[in-house]
C-alpha cells in the first residue's frame, strides 16, 4: 500500500467513525475524530494532486455524514464537483446531513471556512 492509499484508508476511516459517533449521540468522540480528518487533510494536501482524487473516491460512500466531510476537503480543489455533491445532499431531504450539506455551502461561500479547508 502506497503512503496515499494509507491516507485516504485513515480519512475514509475517521469519516466513517465520525458519522457513527453522531448517530449514536457521543459528538465529543465525533470531534475527535472531526480533528482527524482535518490532520489527515493536511497530509493529502502534500499528494501531487492535493488529495482530490482519493477524496473524489471517498465522496463516492453511502453515508452523506462521509460525503459532506469529503466535499469539504475538495470545495478547494474542484468547487464545481464538491458545490454539486453537497447540493445533491441539501437536497435529498435527509435531515441533519441536508442541513449540515447547506451550512457548508452557505459557509465556504461566505469565506469563513475557506482557510480551514484550503
């Protein structure tokens, strides 16, 4: 296994975890894992690409919690996939991930998670 292929395994898996974390209500074990990502975005961002395939690859999971976390990380890379992927999720009457789906695009257009996610 490449150093990537570990990377994107390790975000898929904090991802997921996350999404479970708040489905079971334990959102401080969620922020850890939240912490996780945001670590392991960092590390994709050194990947000649900036981690946007394997996050294209992780966005392509059943779990809108897991998408949204992705289409996150790519809104700096390719806006145009990541705008569509999270409008997809605000759309599809889902709860709290539509919710969660419209604070990030509402957020990343107003600038202040912009820096957070580049």
């Amino acid at each position: 296994m490449t150093p990537e292929e570990s990377v994107e395994r390790e975000f898929l898996h904090a991802a997921v975890k996350r999404s479970q974390l708040l489905r079971t209500g334990e959102p401080k074990k969620a922020n850890k894992e939240y912490d996780e990502i945001y670590r392991l975005k960092g590390k994709m961002r050194q990947f000649p690409d900036r981690g946007e395939a394997a996050l294209k690859r992780i966005s392509t999971t059943d779990d809108p919690d897991v998408q949204i976390m992705a289409a996150a990380a790519l809104l700096a890379l390719n806006e145009t996939f990541a705008t569509e992927l999270l409008e997809r999720i605000r759309n599809s009457n889902r709860g709290i991930p539509s919710l969660t789906a419209e604070m990030t695009l509402q957020e990343w257009k107003n600038g202040s998670i912009r820096d957070y996610w580049s």
